[in-house]
C-alpha cells in the first residue's frame, strides 16, 4: 500500500523481477531477505532491525558512491535518538550477485548499507485506562515485544506500564538475558522485575514463562506468530490475536481475539469475575434458602408444632423462589469495584470457607422467622393448624426471596449494591409474590397446596417475620460474623 501510494506499481515491479529465494522473517536474526531477477543478474535485498543489518554489512551506500561502512556506532546512535521518540526503525540493505547463492545463507554476505526508516505505530488511547485497571486488579502487565529498547520504553511510558524516569532495570533485552545462566537466580530475579522485555527470542519468552509459573503466578500471553506458539502453549492462558494471528497460533490458544485489542482482555476479565462472583451468590442462595427449608421442618417433626410445610408446598417453593431470584442472581453485572480486588488463589474453592459460615448464617435466620411465626401462632394467636402452616409457608417464601438482599458484602452499602441495582432480581421477586398469589387464587392450586384464607393480620405478621429474619441476617452481618 506505501508502495502504490508513492507512485510505484507493484505489479509491474514484481513482474520484471521476480523472486528466486527468500529468507523469511526470523525471531532470533530480527530480518529477512529475498533474492530477486534484476536484469541479467541477481539482487538480494534485506530488512530487519538495524543491529542484525549492520552486522551483515561492510559496505554503505551514499551520494558519492558505495564505501567503505565505517561509522555503525553513528547509526545506531541515530536508531537510538528515533527509537526514543517512540518511532519503530526498520533498515534496508542490497547486494548485486551474477548468480543464486548455493545456500540460502549467503545472501546476507557482504551486503551494502542502504539506510535507516523510522515510522510511529502510536498505541490506542483505551490502552492506558485498560492497563491502570488491570494494575489496580493486581494484575502485572508485562510488554514482550521485537521493537527497540527504546522505543518499547517510549510505547510503555505512554500506556502507563512505566513510569516516567523508571530505572533501566525495569527494561530488559535478549542480548541481556543471553549473558546469564537461565538457571542461575539472577536471570530469575532480571525476569521477575522486568516490566518491559524487547528484542527477545521466542526461547527467552518460554523461559519467561517458567520463571514465573516457578514463582506461583498465573500467566497469561498473547501471540500472533508461529514462533509464538510454543508459548502460548506453555501459558495458562494463551491468547492469540484473531484477526493477524496464524494458524499455528490460534490452535493451541484457549483464548482467541476476534478484534485484537488489548482492551478485550480487560472486559474478559471482568466478566470472568463477575460471573465467578453471580454463580457465589447463586450457589450460596440456594443453599441457605433449602437449608431453611431442611431445618424448620426437622425442628417441626420432633417437636409438637405443627408443620410449617408440606410436601407439595416444598415443591411449589422450589419451583417458584428457588429458581427465578436464582437465575436472576446469574444474570447480575457485578460489584462497581469488582477490578479493584485482588485476584483470588489458585486454590481458593468457589464456596470458601467463610461462605460457608454465610450461608448456614443465612439458612438459620430465615429459619428462625419460620420457626417464629409457628411458635407465635401457635402459642399466642392460639391458631388452628392449617393456618399456622399457612402463615409460616408465606413466611418462608418471602423470606426466601428478601434472601437475594443478604448477598452483597457487608463492606458495601445495603440499598446501593450489585443486587439492589439488578432489575432482574426485582422483576424475579414481583413474579414469585404473584405466582404465590396465584396458588391462592386458583382453586385447583389451592387445594394442591392446602391453602387456606388469612386475615389481613395474620399477613402482616407474616411480612414482620419475613422481614425480621432479614434485619437479623443483616445486624449478624454488619457484626462481622458473615462476609
């Protein structure tokens, strides 16, 4: 596309001098050639990151003629200065043979100096929030890269991965890491304080993994090459780049990027906590809502109160505020500072032992506005048994469903908070109150579920003990015996 824009048609160019051979791009030389027809000779034409077109050269190309290339450490002095101004360099070099090389590897021999391009690739502007959140998720984002030393600290300066003036111990190259023993603990340590590692090869990337996998970190690394595979593979997560990746890259990924943007790894990741967090909650509810059912009916039968459920009540109870609060809970967008925590263990249990103690918490004081209201009913409103079973099967229910409202943390606000804020929990609460009306209002239904007519008194004090069991959840709560 530069080509064409400047003028030039490349179809005719390609045409008149079609390739022979080429060297493709490699990871550890850093630059590729190609060998093409030119007239009734050859010319081979190479580019790649200075310091590897350098070496290959004893000759440069100027106004004057080809001379003699004596003045390198002046272009990489000038590579640097372009480097620094977050320009990516790429070098050009050419050599005129009368016939193909016998290996493919002597085309690089000799080769004259042609010169030295510098282009701004600039990161996007939703990077630098993506990288601050994914730091304050505890998240430690590392940039591998081919680039320049120094134009990867520009790139990182910009995108918030350095800070300005960071000491070069956070930048490290492969020609660096080279120099150490990969076994010895400072090649560790140089990997484990790098934030920035450039001109590194695809075995140097490998071993950044094993450090640290050898250090207990989860690791996630993208790729798009066929170079990148093997560690892709070795990651815990290797995601490849959908739209540029190869093949190779994208068959051992577990994850692949349809847009190949850094952001999308963020929103992956908060969506993976949010949904950890909504199966908790899930989970957690209907644990703490049976076990209330478990319990008021044990304490029931070895006592002389009378039944607060029957059979098919409990199966009515499943159907209706078991699982439509439940699924709404699954369908939550999350706690506001969700990427704020850190991440979690790797052996941390979805139900931790603290939920554990939440939800029997939970089961217990939901049990205790049941158990209440048949002791109350019984003793001092001196009912008759239907109407007790009644009241405490009105009671459960409600109380199952003010159940969604004790799952938040305590450390966040009771009527502010990803419950509270999800329409789908209020929207399941108002069809479980009239789904239970309608097993009322039915007769057929009625009858199943040996339901019979209450006053307006004996509902109000089904709603006092539903609520009840809700403001003793939360005063437990806030006293610090839940999470």
């Amino acid at each position: 596309n530069l080509a064409t824009e400047a003028g030039f048609d490349v179809e005719k160019i390609r045409r008149e001098h079609p390739e022979v051979i080429e060297l493709p791009f490699d990871t550890e030389t850093k630059m590729m050639a190609t060998l093409n027809h030119f007239g009734n000779s050859y010319r081979a034409s190479a580019k790649g990151a200075l310091e590897s077109i350098l070496y290959h050269c004893d000759r440069i190309y100027t106004s004057g003629g080809i001379e003699g290339f004596t003045d390198k450490a002046d272009w990489e002095k000038a590579a640097d200065r372009m480097a620094s101004r977050g320009l990516r360099t790429l070098a050009f070099a050419y050599r005129d043979l009368e016939a193909p090389p016998a290996r493919k590897e002597e085309l690089l021999k000799g080769l004259t100096f042609l010169g030295l391009v510098g282009f701004i690739d600039p990161p996007r502007r939703d990077i630098k929030d993506a990288v601050e959140i994914c730091k304050n998720a505890g998240i430690d984002v590392v940039m591998v890269t081919g680039d320049h030393p120094q134009t990867a600290r520009y790139i990182a300066e910009a995108v918030g991965l350095l800070d300005k003036g960071a000491t070069q111990d956070k930048i490290v190259t492969g020609r660096q890491l080279a120099q150490l023993d990969r076994e010895s603990e400072a090649f560790e340590q140089r990997l484990l304080n790098a934030i920035v590692l450039a001109r590194v090869t695809p075995a140097q990337k490998l071993d950044l993994i094993r450090v640290y996998q050898k250090h207990g970190h989860i690791v996630g690394m993208t790729g798009d090459g066929i170079n990148d595979a093997p560690a892709l593979k070795k990651a815990d997560i290797g995601i490849a780049m959908g739209m540029r990746g190869t093949e190779a890259a994208k068959e051992v990924a577990d994850v692949i990027l349809r847009d190949d943007q850094f952001t999308s790894i963020e929103l992956a990741i908060r969506q993976g906590r949010i949904i950890f967090e909504n199966i908790r909650k899930f989970v957690v509810y209907l644990l703490s809502s049976n076990l209330a059912e478990i319990i008021s009916v044990a304490v029931a039968s070895f006592s002389i109160l009378p039944l607060p459920l029957l059979p098919l009540q409990i199966l009515y109870l499943n159907l209706v505020t078991d699982v439509f609060p439940a699924l709404a809970l699954g369908l939550g967008e999350g706690e506001s500072g969700i990427m704020r925590q850190p991440p979690r263990p790797v052996d941390e249990p979805i139900i931790s032992r603290k939920l554990w103690t939440s939800t029997l918490v939970y089961g217990l004081c939901i049990t205790a506005g049941v158990l209440g209201i048949v002791l109350f009913a019984y003793y001092y409103l001196e009912l008759e048994a239907e109407k007790i079973n009644n009241m405490a099967f009105y009671t459960l229910v409600l109380g199952q469903l003010l159940n969604v409202f004790n799952l938040p943390k305590r450390s966040v606000s009771f009527f502010n908070n990803e419950v509270t804020r999800n329409t789908w929990v209020w929207a399941a609460i108002l069809l479980c109150i009239v789904l239970t009306a309608l097993g009322y209002l039915i007769p057929p239904l009625r009858t199943v579920l040996s339901l019979v007519p209450l006053s307006g008194e004996q509902l109000g004090w089904v709603v006092a003990f539903a609520f009840g069991s809700l403001l003793l959840t939360q005063i437990i709560k806030r006293l610090g015996g839940t999470v």
